[in-house]
C-alpha cells in the first residue's frame, strides 16, 4: 500500500481511490473533491502530525511514594524505592500480583478524579508514538502500528516529523468548571508538544490525528484552547472512528457488570476488573447522548421498561449505579456530550460503516442477565446514527469552515487503522492540504 503512495502522484491516487470507495452521504460533492483538493508537496516538506490512539492504547507508568498504603503486605515490596514500573499493560508480572495492580489502577472520587494515596501515574514516552506500540503484537493493529508505519512510509519520523500524544485513558473530559487535574496537564502537555513539533520543522502548523477515545481527548484539547492559539498551530483535525454521540454497547458495560471476564485475570487484565473498571470516569464517555439518539428510539428494553438515550440516568440507577455516581454523570459527563461544539479548525472524519452493529440490548429477564442484541449500522462499535451526527455537531456549525466526513463502506472500528485500504484512504486525508477557499459548510 505504501509503495502505491510512492508509484502514484497523490492527486491521482486520491483519484482512484475516491471512485472506489464509498463516501457517505457526501457523496454528492465528490466533483468538488476531486478537482478543488490540493496536495502535499513533498518538496517542500511535511508538516509535522500528532497521533492520540485509542482507549487502552496508551502504556502507564506507576511510582509509589511512601504514603501509599498496600491493601497486602504482598504489595508493599513494589514499592521499589519509588522507582517508576510498567503499570499498564505489564504482561510479566506474576497473577498473584493481581489486587496490587487492581489497587493502584482504580481512580477515587473526592471533588475530582484521582489516583489512591501514594500512588502516581504517567503515560510512557509521552511524545513519541513508541509508548503506544509497545503492547503485545496484538494491539499493534488496533493502536495504530499500522498508520505509523505508512506515515513512514510517506517520509514521517517519530521524534522529527511525527510525534505521539498517550494520555491516561481511565479519565474522561468533564464538564466547564469541574475539577480535571489529569486532562488540565493533558493540555499543557498536548500543547507543548505541539509547538515544540511545530518549532521542528519550520513553524509549520500541526495535523492532529485521534483513533476512538483519542477523539473525545483532542476535541476537549481543542475546545479548551484559545481559537487564535487553535488557528495559529492546528492546520488540521482527522478524527477517525469517534461519533458525536457515544455508542450503545457502551450501556452493555453497565447492565452487566457481574461475570464477563471468563478467564482469571491477570496483572496485564486487571484494567477489567470490575473493582477496577467501576471507578473510571471514561466509562460514562461513550454513552449513548440525545445529540445523535432520538427520544423515541428505544436503546435498551427490559421486560416492563424501554431506555432511550434521555433516559440514561434512569437506566443507570436501574443497573444499579448508585445515586452518587448517577449525579456525577449528569453533572461532570452528560454536559460534554452535549456540548461536544467544533474544533472550527479544519476537520475530517473518517469512519467505517456497513458492519453489523449492536443497536439495542434487550433484557428479558432483568438488567443483570444476558442480553438479546439487535444490530443495526455502523462501524461494529460506533452507531451510524453517532457518525452521521458528526455532519450536524461539527458540520453544521456556523462557524465551522473545512469540515469533511469519509465514511468508508464494510470498515470496522479498528480497520479504519489498520486496514489497508482503510490506511490509504485515510492517510490521503492527512496529506490533503486543507485550505478554506476550496471548501464550504457541509
Ligand atoms: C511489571 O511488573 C513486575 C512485577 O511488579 C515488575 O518487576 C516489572 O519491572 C514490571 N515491568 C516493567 C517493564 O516495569
Ligand atoms: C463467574 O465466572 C466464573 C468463571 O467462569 C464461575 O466459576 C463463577 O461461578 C461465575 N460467577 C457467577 C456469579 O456467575
Ligand atoms: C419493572 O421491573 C423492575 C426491575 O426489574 C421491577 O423492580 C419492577 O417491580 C417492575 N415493575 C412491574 C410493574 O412489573
Ligand atoms: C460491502 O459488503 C457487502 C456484503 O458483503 C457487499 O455486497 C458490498 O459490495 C460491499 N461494498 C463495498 C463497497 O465493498
């Protein structure tokens, strides 16, 4: 596939494969595509790209401080001298480590979400896209090992011209006005290393690149930055397999949190466990939100009750959550997801559609049983009906100037990164020179 990059010129390559592949319901303007686009000229060199990969991709680093107090006495030798360790994904430590590393992942909640005392945390190589792809092989595909290598293939390198921003998945953005201390040093960061990528080749302005949870970190980064800050350093947003309005297996988590796991878990696992995952704020992120599912589309039916997306707190307290967490949802969550807003940098969106996706759970014999699926469109995780929001949310905004959505026919949620036809497509887009003259509100 990258050697295909190389043999065409990309305005005909892009070209080709615009008639091959199925442009959503943009599709009417593809006339506009092909002829007004404008390309990278290499010889001018790139401009840097930024990656933020999805949920779980990110590696995590702990270091133990003297107020930390184990839960076993078994936990107290790793504590090593406040050393940092691999805390996520460790796959070489021994399963009897399993309740040290459930206890130093889970998050507590006093005002603002943090780690239990004495434990810090940091992503691995913040910077480089190296951190992300250290997991096991199997994650490389989903953790964008693929894209990073056909962005080298078209010349990027980590460290010069490509840099990767891994951000603590088990956080969530929150509403204005909450306490975030994890997302508030996200941004610092993300913003430094942004200028920095953009004083290393020639104060260019940067492309941000987000796969899945990637994309609710980046449109809070963006948001929360001044536009003249935004304008100057951002030339483009690609935000692959993100919807704008969250996805229905997303409820599944909380129906049935019992006994999904049917391995035992191991420290490489413990991110799952439910005295683990029952903590995390990003649980609640890709809820279904009334911005993309109407109030009558019912996404979760019990025998005497149906839930559509407004209904969330309700389902929630009927699954269980306890009223506590029910009003952090509404009052540090629900609010994001309904002022999701647009970049108004330029922005394209890249999704797969056409794979069966779980489009309402129904519950015959309470929400603790198995549930019956019914399936309907999307990208296998992601609703169609959250990715055609997108046009709406991001698209329809006023003052939203360049905005694109690809979606790309019978291409699943982590194929968008992985698959090659997918990656041509996709990284076509974030060669594609965005300028707003050539381009109008969708
Ligand atoms: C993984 O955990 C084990 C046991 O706690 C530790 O010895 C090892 O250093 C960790 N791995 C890394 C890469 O830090
Ligand atoms: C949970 O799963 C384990 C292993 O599959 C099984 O032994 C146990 O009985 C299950 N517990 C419940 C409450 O279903
Ligand atoms: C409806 O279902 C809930 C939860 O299963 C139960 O508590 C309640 O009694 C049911 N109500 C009726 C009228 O059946
Ligand atoms: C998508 O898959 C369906 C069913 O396999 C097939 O009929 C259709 O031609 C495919 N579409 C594209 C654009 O590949």
């Amino acid at each position: 596939m990258a050697t295909k990059l190389r043999r065409f010129p990309l305005p005909r390559l892009l070209l080709i494969l615009s008639t091959l592949f199925f442009v959503g319901q943009i599709a009417a303007s593809l006339p506009w595509i092909e002829s007004n686009q404008r390309y990278v000229d290499h010889t001018s060199g790139l401009y840097p790209v930024v990656l933020l990969p999805g949920s779980s991709c990110s590696q995590i680093e702990v270091r133990l401080t003297d107020a930390y107090e184990p839960p076993s006495p078994a936990c107290e030798a790793l504590k090593r001298d406040g050393r940092w360790s691999l805390l996520y994904k460790n796959i070489t430590a021994p399963d009897a480590e399993v309740p040290c590393f459930a206890d130093q992942l889970r998050l507590v909640y006093d005002g603002d979400y943090h780690n239990a005392r004495g434990v810090e945390t940091r992503p691995l190589y913040f910077g480089s896209t190296r951190g992300f792809l250290a997991n096991e092989p199997a994650d490389r595909e989903l953790c964008m090992g693929k894209l990073v290598e056909a962005l080298e293939q078209a010349g990027y390198r980590d460290g010069e011209s490509l840099f990767g921003a891994p951000y603590d998945f088990r956080h969530a953005p929150a509403a204005e006005g909450q306490a975030n201390r994890e997302l508030s040093r996200f941004r610092r960061a993300l913003r430094a290393l942004v200028e920095r990528a953009s004083r290393a080749n020639g104060d260019k302005a940067v492309a941000l690149v987000s796969h899945s949870q990637g994309g609710y970190f980046t449109m809070d980064f963006l948001r929360r930055s001044p536009l003249s800050w935004r304008r100057r350093f951002v030339k483009h947003y690609v935000m692959a397999s993100t919807g704008a309005g969250g996805f229905v297996v997303s409820m599944q988590f909380f129906a049935s949190t019992g006994n999904s796991s049917s391995s035992p878990p191991s420290p490489a696992t413990a991110m799952s466990l439910p005295s683990v995952g029952r903590t995390l704020p990003s649980r609640f992120t890709a809820l279904p939100s009334p911005m993309a599912f109407g109030d009558d589309t019912p996404l979760v039916v019990t025998r005497n009750k149906s839930y559509a997306a407004c209904d969330m707190s309700a389902f929630l307290a009927a699954a269980g959550l306890p009223p506590d967490m029910v009003r952090l949802y509404e009052t540090r969550e629900l609010p994001v997801a309904l002022n999701l807003g647009a970049p108004l940098v330029p922005v394209t969106c890249v999704n797969g559609v056409g794979v069966p996706t779980t489009e309402m759970l129904v519950y015959r014999d309470g929400l603790d049983g198995t549930p019956e699926v019914a399936y309907g469109d999307g990208d296998g995780v992601v609703n169609l009906a959250s990715i055609v929001a997108l046009d709406k949310v991001i698209g329809g905004h006023p003052r939203q100037e360049y905005y694109r959505s690809v979606r790309i026919a019978n291409m699943s949620h982590r194929g968008v990164v992985s698959n090659p036809v997918a990656l041509q497509r996709l990284v076509g887009e974030i060669l594609v020179v965005t300028s707003v003259e050539d381009t109008r509100v969708m």
